[in-house]
C-alpha cells in the first residue's frame, strides 16, 4: 500500500486531469519533436554513409580515348589499386511528356558484375538488353515514365530512338536526378550503337586498396594511375578524385542534419519552458498544501521528492506515448529525406542508443524542468504558505502604465492586466512563440537571401539559351545561322572545356568546367567579388568562382597557375573571382581557349530571344534546332538557362524550405505554450471568473477577456521576434554560407515576412485560446465560487 | 505520577519580542513576552484581533521567529533551531490544529492523520494506519475513516485535524481557533473533547488561542495578550 504522501501525489494528479494531460502532453511533444529529429538524423546519418560505402564508390574516374581489358588489367596490377573497371557515359536528349529533357547514359562494361559505384536494380530488368533503358530511380518522376513506357532518346542529330523501360535501378552515388534535371539512365553497348555513339567504354572507374586514404593520398594513386594510362599512348582528358567516402550531395545532407539536430534541441528546449511553466502552476495551487505538510513534519527534501517524484512519473508516461510516435514520425521523414537524396531506409533501424538518450531525457527533461519551481516552491515558509490566498498578485508596473493608457476599455484594461500578472509563465510563452517567429523570419529572409543571390548569378547572363553541337564550327558560321531565327535577338559562339589545376607536388586537381565568352562579350558579365572581370585584350587571364577557390585554395587574384586543358599544360593568372553558381567554374578568353582545343572553332553558342517577342524559348529552341539542321550544323543538346536557374534553387532552397517547415512545427508547439499558459489562467481564475459573472460580465465579455489575453501575448510575441530574427538571420545566412554558398545577409526582414507572420501568430493565438476560452465561458457562478 | 516531570516546563518563553517589516514601518506583534507552561497544563490564550495570539502560537511552533528573545519547547531551543531541521522537530514535538482544519483534500480521514507519522518516520508503517483508526475513534470519527474531508462535517473535519495533530504523540498540541470555524453546539463538543484529552493524558499539554467565550472554564489556566504583551492574570480579571 503507497505511504500517503504518494497518495496524495496520485490522486492530485487524478483531480487535476486537465492540467496532467496538459503536462503530459507538453512532454509527449517536446521528446516527439526533439525525438523525430533525432531518430531521422541518426537514420539518414547511417544510411546515408551505410549505403554510399556499401556501393563502393570509385576513389577516381579518369576519362580517357578508350579503356579495354588489357588497361583495366594493367590498372589493377599497381599495389595501391584495389580494382578497376570502364564505363561510358553519354549526354542525350530525352523527349518526355513534360517537354525535351537532359538525359546522361551509362553504360557499364559488364553490367551484370558492376564492382564501382554498384547499381541496385529496383524493378523490372536488369541488365537492360538492347534497345532498352533502365531508369535511375530518381529521375523516374522528372522523366514521366513508368515501367513498359516507351522512351524517344536522341543522341546529336541522329534520329530518335524509341527505348522501351524496362527496369528502375538506383545508383546512391549519383546526385538526384529531381534535383539535377536531368534523366539519368543505364543502357547496353548495343543501344550506344543504335544511338549512333561509339560504343568503346572511355571512363576508368578504379578504387584504392587502402580505402582509409584521404584526399591527397588518393590523388597520388591516381597520379601513377595516369601515367599508367598515358603509358600506353592514351590521352587523360580529366580525372575526379573526390573526398574519400564523402557523397556528392554531402553538403546538403550535412546542413539537412545540422538544422535538424539545432531543431531538435530547439525544440526540446521550447517544451522545457512549457513543462517549467505547466510545473509552476501546478504548484502555485499546492502553496497552501506545502504549508499545512511543513506544519506537520515534513522536511523540505521530502517535499521536493514528492513533486519531482511526479514529474518523473509524468517523464515516463510521456515517453510511453513519445517515444513510439517519435520512432514513427522518424522513420517515416528518414523515408522521404532518404527517397529525396536517392537513399533508401529498408533494412536500418534507428539505433538503441538513441531510443535510450530519448528515454533519459524524457524522465530527466520534465525533472530538470521541474526543479525551479519546485524547489522555489519548497522554500517557502510554513507562515507564508498558510497566508497564501491564490493568484492576485498585482501585474505590478506594467499594469500600472496600462491602466493609465488613455482610451482603454475596463474589459480590455483588465486582459492587458492578466496578461502581465504572471510574468515568469509569461515570459517563457512570449519567449517560445518568439523564437518560432524568430525562425520563421530568419527562414524567410534565407529564401530570400537565396533568390537574390541567385537572382545577381542569373542578372549577369543575358542569354535564354545554351546550345552544344556535336563538332566546332568557325564563330561566324554559328552567329550568323543563329541571328537568322526569327525571335533571336543575338547570339555568340562560344568555347569550352575542363580543366585541371596542375599542383606544384605534380598531382592534379579535380576536373572543372572552363566557359570561354568573346570579349567583350554581351551575353556575360559575372558580378565581380574581387580582381576584375575578363576584358578585350585579355590573353591568359583567368576568372574564377567560390567554390573552385574552395576546392584550390591557391586560385587567388594574382596568382600564375598550371591549368591542364585537353591533356596540356597551360599557364594563366588569376584576375578576378565572380559570383555564380554551386559548381566549381571558371572563365577565360574565347580565343585563347579556342587554340589550346584547337582550329579557333567554336562547340558552343548561346541564344538571348527577342524581349517581348510572340514566340517561347521553347519555340526558338525549335526554330533554332530546326535552322541548324537546315545548314548541316548538329546541334548537341540544347539547355534553357531558366531550366538551370531552376536547378541551382532547388538545391539551394532545399535547405530553405526545411527550415520553414522547422519553424512552423516551432510555432505550434509555441501555440500549445500559449494554449497551455491560458488554460491555466483560467483554471486559476475561476473563482474570478465567478465573480465577473455574478456582477453581469456575458458569454461574449469573458470570451472576450481570454482571447484579447492571447492576443497581446500574440502580438508582444510578434514584436520580440522582429529584432530576434536579426540575428538568427546572421547565424542561418553564414551558416548556409559556409555548407553551400555565400549569400548576402538579409538583416532587415522582409516586411511581407512580418506581416505573414503577425498573421500567422494571431491565427495561432485564436486558435490556442479557443479551448481555454470556451472552459471560461461554461464556467458557472455557483460552480466557480465553490472552486478550490 | 512523577512530579518532577509534571512539574517541568514544556514551554519556556524569555523576553521575547517579535517585530514584522511593514510595508510602511515595523510592526512589533510581541513585546519582550515571557511565559513559563508546564506539562499537563490547558492554556488558554485571549485577546483581541491583533493582540499577538497567533504570532504567540506560530512563535511556539516554530512557524515563526522571535526577532529577539528565547522560545524553549519541551527542552529544545525552537528560536536556534537551523530551518531545515525544524520540520522535522515540529513534526515529532508539536501538533498544531487550525482554525480551517486543513486537511488535504485528496487524503481520506486515515491517511491525512497517517501523514505526519509518514514523514517523521514515526511508528512501523504496518502500524501506522491502526494507529490512525485508533486516533479516529478515540475522537469519535471511527466511521468516517476512509472518507474524503469533503465528505465530512466541519465538526468531523475538525476532529480529524485534531487526530492528525495527536499522531505523534507530541509533547504540545496547539490550536489556533480551533472552534472559530465551527456552530456553537460543535465548539462546546470540541472544547469538551480537547479537555478531556488533557484530562486522561492523551494530550500532555495544550495551549489554545480562542475567541470563544466558554473555553475558560475548561482551561487550567489563561493568558491574556494585549498590544502584543501578556496582561498580568488580576488585571486581565478586571478587565
């Protein structure tokens, strides 16, 4: 039988239902929130790193003339290669139901056996045969097909080639192919043929032995792998040797898990106020009871046992309900994040370790919580307990200057008033609500930190559209077949590449793409960060962006470097570093690039179209297509610049948009403070309440009173989350700065933002104060007088 | 009987003087107050509203501290005890009864009186309850046991109080109005009761503050406090 202290202990938690459940839930939602995130991130921390080890990436890829069986096995002769194997890779142009569409081939050397970069069949068949694609599963949804559909694919100006689909395979170390529009498929040696490609493998994919080597390591194995491939008269177009068991995508995914976890904890955090706040009232109704147990020998100790005690037990029957919920909500969002960064769940299991540290801080948080107030409350005098006569504490100052506002109603006075009575709960409401707003500001100033970031990219191309043909033909040829459309405004031929850094120790960087304009060119004028942008004249000047710094730091304004370009070393000076995109780029002089690849003939063009002209990009890109084939000119692919400006946002507001989502589950959670704050003040006032009643205050009055309460609780919560969101934009911009790319800082936010979210906070106040003001309403006189 | 020991001071009050901080100015409630009770005594204490009754009784429980002055109850000295040992004392030394019983609510009539037993430690657990149902019924609750107090009476909540206070088996009880509460039939029975007690030695001594008229011809003794200081007994009879 329990000692009568845990009796009364249970049965306070039995007559006060309302305000357990209400702590119960507080707790529930914080460790689900928190949980969530937690069993996602641990999720898509493990399959993430699981899977992309487990289809052995290749540690380089070399893009060579031709790779046989003889090379491969020469390859993996050497002692620091572990295997090697070839493959090809083709662009192609798609025809889907939703327009023309990028595609990028493979094709294995032996698809049945594919050791590097393992591909996971997922439905139908596999290898496909000839005359058949298998479709990468993260392009199904961009390329609108389904098994058993037929797929026109067309390489250059060959004829299209229907494919029939016949199975859905995934290959983890690909970047998605949503994300990247593009159609990514795997096809047979024979189907390259049938598309009018050589169907030689010119790709050698190879993994090193020692699989511990970081990035620098590798490059030195790829160093002697090359001079392997040289050795026997093949030119090395480029090699990519990425970080060591790091996913293209791991920028992204890291960002993705770092808001998570800052959310998680944020969201943790906020229901801790919750339980401080629902703990502190319970115990503002149990002064008297303190006392009277004092009087009688109770020590503070025991006290304090007693009601952290309960907060314990409470602790555990949240986790009860918490920690399922929690493992569902995770499984099923490292589900979708997984499906949406091409991964797949099946067959992970969030770790025990993690369901334990949910179980800990779902006993402890409410404790932890709890300790304040109940240790406040414990210190309180026998005598000062005993005279406790409830809530009526003043609103002190504040209420004050209220009550000497000019034009406020008594009703209204007296909501002001209540609002400020408690002012720690108050506090902790206002401080919740805010930090979601703070959020969700923050997240919107992002957005459009993003959007003007990509915005200054795309200002600086004054082109519609990019073309690539199958040879290089003289600029004049191009230029003038190309004005001659209808539509088009201008045109410049243009040149490009890759490129590598030849390093000092005589290892190379990693390939990237160089874009050649004329000078001075109308098409481009990238917006400078520092140095300057290319100008007529120009022979070996060099432009760079960001991200190629970031990957060779020693590209920088002034600096002389070795770029190999069509497998020969060149000289340049670094002029000047440009914003642009997330790709590692860089620019340089038409002409000069044009010699080094040779015939001072031109493999690329852009199109600007007419402003205001009838005619979509999409119809010039067919009058185009059309003009070219006329006059024998085959054009490659055709990219609308749109359609990469597109591609850029998604994956940059990718980021954006979690932490919107984030911020909108911190706003309901902050509504359920503000939900839980009123209904304790209703609760506490009922005998108030009574009194209002008895005087002649109406349904409407005292409906009135309690949502005009939430209200300038709402609207101080808006207030404080304007300059809060300052700098929770400064830590949110540099923080996307640093995982992805530079933005400018939005400090001011967006005034549509304020408003959206003064809105959004009185929709949340209405409705979290809906339920604590029907209970006022239904609150009789007779009842609430007889109210202890 | 052992007259040494009835003879013994329970309580020893020296120059005690008991000063509040008002909001304006000090409030002296006490005045340099020296009272000797000695064990088996019924001690009545009177006096109008603001007289220091109640900060007498909450000096004597502990509850309050003398700004100046020497409280002494049944030999510890209540004014030097550290507070988180005090509980613990009074729990074991000293029942109080309230004017407004304050039972809790949400224990039965057993188990409010159980309470202080529980926290003191006092009594084998399995005894406990026994203990309480013989409290009860010695106070003539027996058959409201297991009610909750809403359930009861004020006259029964009151005896339920006063059965609490007895579950220790205190050296002092002390009642703070403990008929103000209640109709003039039930106030006599309560006086009746509380007398009786000190009568047949449940109650080793009782020192009660009152309003209540009658409640003088059941004391061994009163005390009369005016403007915070004891009035001597022949002027209090002239008055």
């Amino acid at each position: 039988m329990p000692s009568p202290r845990w009796n009364k202990v249970l049965r306070d938690v039995w007559l006060h239902k309302p305000r357990t459940v209400l702590v119960v839930l507080a707790i529930a939602i914080g460790i689900t929130g928190a949980g969530s995130v937690l069993n996602t991130w641990s999720l898509l921390r493990r399959v993430t790193r699981e899977e992309f080890r487990a289809s052995n990436p290749p540690s380089a890829t070399f893009r060579t003339d031709s790779v046989d069986d003889a090379l491969i096995a020469r390859v993996r002769a050497l002692p620091a290669v572990g295997d090697a194997q070839a493959r090809r890779t083709v662009i192609a142009a798609v025809r889907t139901a939703n327009g023309p569409r990028t595609a990028v081939l493979f094709v294995a050397g032996d698809p049945a056996n594919i050791r590097i970069g393992i591909v996971h069949p997922e439905a139908g068949v596999w290898p496909p045969a000839d005359g058949q694609i298998a479709v990468e599963r993260s392009s199904v949804e961009f390329a609108s097909v389904t098994l058993g559909d037929s797929l026109e694919v067309q390489l250059r100006d060959a004829g299209p080639e229907p494919l029939k689909v016949t199975g859905i395979a995934r290959d983890v170390g690909l970047a998605p192919g949503w994300m990247e529009h593009v159609v990514y498929g795997f096809v047979s040696r024979g189907t390259l043929a049938r598309l009018g490609a050589p169907s030689s493998l010119n790709e050698l994919q190879v993994v090193v032995r020692d699989r511990s080597l970081d990035q620098a390591a590798v490059r030195r194995v790829a160093d002697d792998v090359k001079r392997v491939v040289e050795s026997t008269g093949r030119r090395v177009a480029d090699v990519n040797v990425p970080v060591p068991g790091r996913h293209i995508h791991a920028a992204q995914i890291d960002s993705l898990l770092f808001t998570q976890g800052a959310f998680g904890v944020l969201a943790l955090l906020l229901s801790g106020f919750l339980v401080v706040n629902l703990i502190g009232a319970m115990l503002a109704g149990q002064v008297r009871e303190i006392g009277v147990m004092k009087a009688v020998g109770a020590r503070g100790a025991q006290i304090a046992g007693m009601y952290l005690g309960l907060a314990l037990v409470l602790g555990l029957v949240a986790s009860a309900v918490a920690l399922p919920a929690a493992a569902a909500i995770g499984l099923a969002y490292a589900q979708f994040t997984a499906s949406v960064l091409n991964f797949d769940v099946t067959g992970f299991t969030i770790p025990p370790g993690i369901i334990a540290l949910q179980l800990v801080v779902g006993i402890l948080m409410p404790v932890v919580a709890a300790a304040v107030p109940v240790l406040r409350g414990c210190r309180i005098s026998v005598s000062e307990a005993l005279r406790d006569s409830g809530i009526g504490r003043s609103s002190g100052s504040t209420g004050f200057l209220l009550g000497r506002a000019s034009g406020v109603t008594r009703p209204l006075l007296l909501s002001l008033r209540n609002a400020f009575r408690r002012r720690q709960r108050m506090a902790l409401t206002l401080l919740a609500l805010a930090t979601g707003g703070a959020v969700y500001l923050g997240a919107i100033n992002l957005r459009a930190s993003v959007v003007r970031s990509v915005d200054l990219i795309f200002d600086s191309q004054h082109y519609d559209i990019v073309l690539r043909f199958g040879r290089s033909w003289p600029a004049d040829s191009l230029e003038s077949a190309l004005a001659s459309v209808p539509g088009v405004a201008r045109a410049e031929a243009w040149s490009a590449g890759r490129a590598a850094v030849s390093r000092p120790d005589g290892t190379m960087g990693n390939t990237f793409s160089v874009v050649a304009p004329p000078l001075p060119s109308r098409a481009l004028a990238l917006a400078v960060e520092s140095g300057r942008w290319l100008t007529a004249g120009d022979t070996n000047a060099l432009v760079v962006n960001r991200p190629l710094m970031k990957d060779d730091p020693d590209l920088k304004t002034g600096r002389d470097v070795t770029l190999i370009i069509a497998g020969r070393p060149t000289r340049w000076t670094v002029v000047g570093v440009v914003q642009s995109g997330p790709t590692p780029s860089a620019w340089v002089p038409r002409e000069a690039l044009a010699r080094i690849l040779g015939g001072g003939r031109f493999d690329r063009a852009v199109v600007a179209r007419a402003p205001g002209g009838p005619a979509s990009t999409l119809e010039i890109v067919q009058r185009v297509r059309a003009e070219m084939a006329r006059r024998g000119i085959d054009v490659e692919s055709s990219d609308l610049l749109s359609e990469n400006r597109r591609v850029i946002e998604d994956h940059l507001l990718m980021v954006a948009g979690f932490l919107g989502v984030m911020s909108q589950l911190m706003i309901v959670v902050g509504g359920l403070g503000l939900a839980a704050t009123m209904s304790l003040s209703v609760l506490e006032r009922t005998r108030e309440i009574g009194v209002m009643r008895a005087i002649g205050a109406q349904h409407h009055a005292i409906l009135a009173m309690v949502q005009v309460e939430g209200l300038v609780i709402a609207v101080a919560s808006w207030a404080i989350a304007i300059p809060l969101s300052v700098p929770m934009s400064v830590v949110l911009g540099r923080a996307f700065g640093r995982v992805m790319i530079p933005v400018p800082v939005t400090l001011l936010p967006e005034p549509g933002g304020v408003l959206r979210w003064l809105a959004v906070v009185v929709v949340v106040s209405v409705a979290g104060c809906a339920w604590p003001a029907f209970r006022a309403m239904r609150v009789t006189t007779s009842a609430a007088l007889a109210y202890e | 009987m052992n007259l040494n020991t009835e003879m013994r001071p329970v309580i020893s009050m020296r120059g005690v003087t008991k000063t509040y901080r008002g909001a304006v100015e000090p409030f002296t409630a006490l005045a340099d107050v020296s009272l000797t009770i000695t064990r088996g005594e019924f001690v009545v204490v009177v006096g109008q509203s603001g007289s220091g009754k109640s900060t007498l009784l909450g000096l004597l429980s502990g509850i309050d501290r003398p700004t100046r002055g020497e409280v002494i109850v049944d030999g510890t000295a209540v004014h030097a005890l550290p507070e988180r040992a005090i509980s613990a004392w009074r729990g074991r030394a000293v029942g109080i009864v309230f004017q407004f019983f304050q039972l809790l609510p949400t224990l039965t009539a057993a188990e409010n009186v159980m309470l202080p037993m529980d926290f003191c430690g006092m009594w084998p657990p399995r005894e406990r309850r026994e203990r309480a149902v013989t409290l009860l019924e010695r106070l003539g609750v027996a058959d409201q046991v297991d009610k909750l107090p809403a359930s009861l009476s004020g006259g029964q909540q009151q005896r339920v109080a006063v059965a609490r206070a007895l579950a220790n088996s205190p050296a002092l009880l002390l009642a703070d109005e403990p008929t103000g509460n209640l109709d003039s039939r039930t106030s006599a029975a309560m006086l009746e009761l509380l007398a009786g007690l000190v009568q047949d030695g449940s109650l080793q001594t009782l020192v009660m503050v009152t309003h209540e008229r009658g409640a003088q011809r059941f004391a061994s003794r009163t005390v009369t406090l005016e403007d915070g200081r004891i009035v001597p007994a022949a002027a209090a009879g002239n008055a």
